[in-house]
C-alpha cells in the first residue's frame, strides 16, 4: 500500500484504504473515493494531484492525497 501521491500518472489503482477525521473520509466519498474504487492519476503538480475517477476528474491538494491509500 501507498498513497495516491506516490502512484505513477496513467496507472490504474484501486483505494484500499482512506484515513482522516470522520468528516474528510465523508467528503471524500461524496467526490467517489471509496475503498475498491478504480482511480488513475492523470497529473501530479506541486504535490497536488489530478485523478480519473469515476468518470469524472477531480483534483485533490496533496494532503488529501496522503489520506488514500492504494
């Protein structure tokens, strides 16, 4: 396991695991990030990162990033 910053551009992943306060976790969520979810980095800049998910793109600041694990 590792966090979504360390996953390679272009690369399927699936999350294993989100971490965070209870409110974060839920925020998450409602952008699509859930355990199992299939998530691809389409570009990282800056430590923020850019991802295909769920059909749609959604960029996270980096210390969001940290909390999925995949």
């Amino acid at each position: 396991m590792m966090p979504l910053t360390m996953a390679k551009e272009g690369e399927v992943n699936y999350i294993k695991r989100i971490g965070g306060k209870e409110d974060t976790k839920r925020f998450l969520e409602s952008l699509g990030f859930v355990v199992g979810g299939e998530v691809i980095v389409i570009s990282a800049n800056g430590g923020n990162v850019i991802v295909n998910i769920k059909e749609s793109r959604v960029g996270i600041s980096s210390s969001m990033a940290n909390r999925i694990m995949v």
